[in-house]
C-alpha cells in the first residue's frame, strides 16, 4: 500500500489509502499509535500527524453537515389587525393572586392560578431538601 514513488533520499510518499488504514488502527481502542508506525515502519510523530489531521477534516465535515439552515417562511394574518386591536383584554380570573413563601432562607413567589396538586409537591420538595 506504500507508494514511494519520487523516493530520491528525501522524503518517501504514502498514499492516502496507506494513511486512512493507519488511522483507523490508532482510533481503536487501546491502540497504541507508536506501536502500529513502528509495526509499518514510519515515524510516530508522522502517524499522529495524520490522526490530528484526520480528526480535524472529520469534525469540519460533522459541522458543515450540521451548519443552521434559513428556510424559507411565508406569514399569512390570521385576521385583521383591526380585530386583534379592538379586542378587549380578558378579564382577570378571579383565582388570580399572589403567593410568597421564605422557608429556611429561600423565597418562594408564586403568581396566578395556582394548582393544590402543584402547591404541595413543591412544599414537599422544599421540605425534604430542608
């Protein structure tokens, strides 16, 4: 898988399959990188070179795949802005109120409806966490 061509005592060339199999060895676990470029008879610091270079193509292209999107939107009324201006406001229920708690330090502000159910779970909770 070695391909050595333009070998002139200088540098020798992988090919990028040579490469790919090399990195995959080390991203398995427990791989030790030393061990598999001694095995192939490359310098280590060339292997973690390549795993470095690798990892960062494939968290660039893990990215891009999920870079935002715009998507196109088309917003109809629903009514007339005159209706939705002349509308008078709801009335305030009558169960509308205020509830404030200190318990060991802690304030609890409550507003609007507030449901039994709910009231006494987080009591229960504050209770236990006291």
């Amino acid at each position: 898988m070695k391909s050595e061509s333009g070998h002139s005592g200088g540098r020798r060339h992988h090919d990028r399959a040579f490469k790919a199999k090399l990195v995959q060895q080390c991203l398995e676990p427990r791989a030790s990188v030393s061990a598999i470029a001694l095995e192939h008879g490359i310098n280590a610091n060339m292997l973690f070179t390549w795993r470095r270079a690798w990892l960062r193509e494939s968290a660039a292209a893990s990215q891009a795949a999920t870079e935002t999107r715009l998507l196109q939107v088309r917003v109809e009324p629903h009514e007339p802005i005159a209706a939705i201006v002349n509308t008078p406001k709801p009335a305030v229920p009558t169960g509308y109120g205020l509830i404030e708690l200190e318990i060991a330090g802690a304030k609890l502000r409550l507003r609007g409806t507030v449901q039994e159910d709910s009231l006494r779970a987080v009591l229960r909770a504050l209770r236990e966490a006291a």
